[in-house]
C-alpha cells in the first residue's frame, strides 16, 4: 500500500510538473531607430515569413531607411527544452547615417531545473561601420529581459570580426535569454552582416568547457573565409 502511494504521489507529481511547462516558446524580434519600432512575434501573419516555429524570418525596405533582412532562430526549430539556444543573422543596409538596434528574445525555452549552468556566446561578420553586440538572461522570464548580463562585445568594426564569451549563470526555473545588435552607420549604402548565438545547456561540466571551445572555435574558422 505505501510502494503504491509512493508511485502514485511519483506520477502525480510528474503530471504537475509536465502541466506547469508552457506548450511554445515565444520567440519576438524587435527593430528600432530613433524614429521607429517593430516588432515580429514567431508566426505572426503578414511579418513572419517562416510558418516554421521558432523561426522568424523578416525583411523589410526602407525601415527608417534601413533595407534590413533577419532571422531570428530558436526552440523548437534549434536547441530543446534542455537547452535554451538563440541564433540571429541579418544584413542591414543603411540610406543615411544612423544607429539600429536588433534584439531577438525566447521565453519559456527550457525546463524550469534551478542551478549553475554553463553558457557561451559567439558572433562573426563583417561591417562598414560600427556594431556592439550583448547577451541577457532574465529569470523573470521577460521578453527583452536584461536581468543578468551574459556577455557585451563592446564596439567591433572592419570587414572581418568576432568576438565570443563563455562561463556560469545561475538560473531559477523557466527564464528568458535575449541578443541585441547595435549598428551604427555613418553614411548611405554601408552594410552590416553577422551571424550571432548563444546557447544555455543543462548544467554539465563537459557543455560548460565544451561549448565555449566550440564556440571559438566555430567562429574563428568562419572568420578565415570571409
């Protein structure tokens, strides 16, 4: 009678904790000038080109401007509830001088498991201009939530660059993670690529001094082609 109560409070409790995980992550992207906002959330009609979910595809013409094309990758269409991960890449082209900011944002992407777990961050590109780059992690779970700061690039510029981070974060159940790209242009048909990620695994020791070799790694060698 006690191996069944212990069994059935296991199950129970399974049931609870499988109810309280959120069906969908909610992946948004966000443009914005000094004169202008957009956002795009996963799958919305008329923005989002993609029908994929956790894949955000968008370009627009003369935003402020800006001829930008982005995309905006996470849960479920790369990384899993195990491992919160966010991938954005966009090419923007200026019409004049000015900054744009490009922010990408996942809640509820992983299982809500509390403790230290390992992250890294990567980006590479290329730029006429000038461009900075910071990863959050928010453990209110927020969209755009910058409640710990992960890693900051500080200012890049040159046809060639890069810039990676790897270490510890303490979670407390769900949280969200957001990328931001600050682009500043000083003069008509100067153009911005890059490719920029971060990954959140479970906690392990091997993801945590793994990853970040990865991560150098990878981007070190996409640095050579360009």
């Amino acid at each position: 009678m006690k191996q069944t109560k212990a069994v059935l409070s296991i199950f129970l409790g399974g049931l609870l904790t499988i109810a309280s995980i959120p069906a969908n992550a909610i992946l948004v992207l966000e443009l914005s000038t000094d004169n202008a906002t957009l956002q795009v959330r996963d799958n919305e009609l008329y923005k989002d080109f993609s029908a994929k979910e956790g894949k955000i595809s968008h370009l627009i013409e003369d935003f402020d401007g800006w001829d930008i094309n982005t995309t905006g990758l996470s849960n479920p269409y790369i990384g899993t509830h195990a491992e919160a991960e966010l991938d954005l890449n966009s090419i923007a082209v200026s019409g004049g001088s000015g900054t744009l900011t490009i922010k990408l944002t996942n809640t509820f992407n992983t299982l809500p498991t509390d403790g230290v777990r390992g992250y890294a961050t990567g980006v590479g590109g290329t730029t006429d201009g000038t461009v900075s780059f910071q990863s959050f992690l928010d453990n209110t779970n927020t969209e755009f939530g910058e409640n710990i700061l992960l890693a900051d690039s500080g200012e890049l510029s040159g046809l060639s660059f890069s810039s990676s981070k790897s270490g510890l974060v303490e979670t407390n159940g769900f949280f969200s993670i957001t990328t931001i790209a600050t682009i500043t242009h000083a003069d008509a048909g100067q153009v911005t690529s890059f490719d920029y990620a971060i990954k959140v695994p479970e906690p392990s020791t091997i993801a945590i001094l793994g990853l970040g070799l990865l991560v150098v790694s990878f981007f070190s060698a996409r640095n050579k082609k360009i």
